[in-house]
C-alpha cells in the first residue's frame, strides 16, 4: 500500500475510534468531569493552612486578666470556643468524641500572680492525632497568649507567662498514627465498592447475569451472594492491616478491638453498596471503573480527613464532605485506636454510617433490579 492509502487508512481508523468514544456518552463525560473534578479537589483540599480550631477554656481564676484572655481566644478568626467551665471534667468527653482541637486552662490567682510577679502557669492541651496540624494550633494558641502578656497593662507586661503544653493521644507527633488508620479506610473502599463495581459490570456486559432471571432469587439475595466474598476478603484485609499497624507500625490501640472491627465492617457493607449502586449505573466495566474511582477513591482521599483537615476546606466543600462515609469511618478509627474513645463518644458517627448504607442499599437493590429488568 502507498503512503496515501496508509495515510487514509490511518485517518479512517482514528475517525472510527473517535466515534466509538463519543458514541459511549457514560465514560466520554466521565473521562471529560474526572480531570476537572481532580484539579478542583487537589486545588482546594491540598491546604497547610488550620482555621476554625475549636477551643474549650477552663477558668478556674475568673478574675479581670483571665477574662481578657478568654476575650483575645474569641476575637480571633483562627479559633472558635465552643465550651467554657471551671473544671477539667469537661475536657475529657470532649477531647474523645473529638469535639474539641485545644483546650486552655487558667489555674486559680492570675491575677494575683501576675501582680505578686509569679509566673503564672497556664495549661495547653492539644490534641496531636494530627501531629502535623496540633503543632500548628499549639503554636497560633502560644502567638495568642503571647499577645495577651504583652497587651496586660503596666509594668505587668515583662513578667513570666509560662504555658505548660501536653500533647494528646500522640505525644511523640508519629504521623503514621495519623495516616494507618486512614489506610484502612483506603484499602476497604478499594476492596469493596471498586472492585464489587468492577466484577458486577463485567458479569453484566458479558450477560452472565441474565440467567439470574429465570431463577427464583429476589435482587436482594443475588446482590448478598455476589457481595459475600467480597465482604470476607475486607474483614482479612482489616486483620491483616490492624496486625501491620501494631507489629510494623507500633500505631496503639487504646480502645476496644472489637468495635473496631464491627466499625470497618459496617463501612465494608457501605462501600459494597456503593459499588452495586455504581455497576448498576454504568453501562460497561471500564465505565464502572472510571466511576468507582471518581466517587470512592478521591472523596476518599481528599475530603475525608485522612491527610487534610477538613476545617481547612472551602465552606461548600466541608458541606460535600458529609455525604463522603470515610469521613466518619476515619473518625471511628483514630477515636477507636488513638484516644480509646467508646460507642459512647461515636455514637455520631456510628448513626450517619448506618443511614448512608441504609439508603445506598434500598438505591442499590431498586438499580439492580431494573437493570435486570
């Protein structure tokens, strides 16, 4: 064949190609939405800034000095108080539900050691299960207290004001407590919603699923025996990944085992119902995958907590994020894992899992059953 021929045999071919691709609309918008939805997500979340950190302040002095130190707490953009007492009790529920960033305690007589020119000790907590952002609020906490001792009137202004900082649930700033248990959220939602997306799909586009309509299994049994497997490969990965945290890692386990593993198993059946949903959704394997990934795996990544706080996210996307389940799992399992924290304290976050599996599994079943149809 003559170049000319090669040439016009090459562009027929690429013309075909094309019209192939813009023939299957599903992954032409997926393929055209990822990139744009991965720029927008990376742009926003990838952020070191820490804003809305919520503090907790225990005035044990309550005098003229503490309450301008509560005062200069609250005029800031940076921090938000959210409780006040004049004991320490109230520190701990709130450190372990996670309710709470810092908490400031001002120890009784301020004012009088302050004009006695004693230093006046005052107790930062910090909670450091994110060592990368507790350094960060236990410094903007000392810039506002430093700015306080050098607004106090007189000749008070040079004395000694020592703040005494303890770092919680991970003293010695590990990041890896902080990035294993968002792992875990990570390798389930592989193993559960992108790869029951993907091995649905392709049973679907070979047809092999057609035969299911002659027997007499209702939807909800054919999606329980094809998720089945997949929920005993992720209660393995769990184990296995637990076992890596704690042999490899030395990551501690301050709580109960088993809510743990009751935790990742009710995120197990939340990404499979996910994935139903998606290969019920999509019209060929590769569509699926595309469209697993877009909804698990960069939700999962980016607007879940596992790597950037999500205070530090713009307004509509901390919005969005709620609907994202790693969210929830994450704070299970640091809760579980760092602070010790019981179904008493994540009760929350227990209660919206099982209302997001609820409805993905009532969309799931109704999906599945018209694509059958």
């Amino acid at each position: 064949m003559r170049a000319p021929g090669r040439l016009r045999a090459l562009r027929a071919f690429v013309l075909k190609e094309l019209w192939h691709i813009l023939r299957d609309r599903q992954t032409l918008t997926i393929l055209l939405l990822m990139p744009l939805a991965q720029v927008v997500l990376f742009g926003f979340a990838i952020r070191t800034d820490v804003t809305d950190i919520r503090v907790a302040i225990v005035d044990q002095a309550v005098d003229a000095d503490s309450k301008a130190l509560h005062a200069r707490f609250a005029g800031t953009s940076r921090f938000r108080i959210v409780a006040t007492g004049p004991t320490t009790h109230l520190l701990e529920p709130l450190f372990r539900r996670g309710a709470v960033d810092v908490a400031l305690v001002i120890p009784p007589g301020l004012a009088n050691d302050l004009a006695a020119g004693a230093p006046a000790r005052l107790q930062l907590i910090t909670d450091a299960s994110n060592p990368n952002t507790g350094s960060t609020m236990q410094a903007y906490a000392g810039a506002v207290i430093a700015g306080w001792q050098a607004d106090l009137p007189g000749t008070r202004a040079g004395l000694q004001v020592v703040p005494q900082v303890r770092m919680r649930f991970n003293q010695t700033l590990e990041s890896v407590n902080l990035f294993v248990p968002g792992l875990i959220a990570l390798v389930l939602t592989l193993v559960t919603a992108l790869m029951t997306a993907i091995s649905l799909s392709r049973e679907m586009e070979r047809g092999t699923l057609e035969v299911l309509l002659v027997s007499p299994l209702h939807p909800w049994q054919i999606i329980l025996g094809k998720v089945a497997p997949y929920l005993l490969l992720a209660f393995a990965n769990v184990v296995t990944a637990l076992v890596a945290a704690w042999v490899v890692f030395q990551v501690p386990l301050r709580g109960s085992l088993l809510l743990l593993l009751g935790a990742s198993m009710l995120y197990s059946l939340v990404g499979l119902a996910l994935g139903v949903l998606v290969a019920a959704r999509t019209g060929s394997q590769r569509t699926a995958m595309i469209g697993a990934m877009l909804v698990t795996m960069l939700p999962s990544t980016l607007l879940s907590g596992m790597i950037f706080p999500i205070a530090s996210l713009p307004t509509p996307l901390q919005i969005v994020s709620n609907v994202v389940p790693a969210r929830w799992f994450i704070v299970v399992v640091r809760g579980i894992m760092l602070k010790g924290a019981g179904v008493v304290h994540l009760w929350q976050e227990f209660t919206i899992l099982t209302a997001i599996f609820l409805l993905l599994l009532v969309a799931a079943t109704r999906s599945f059953k018209e694509r059958l149809a």
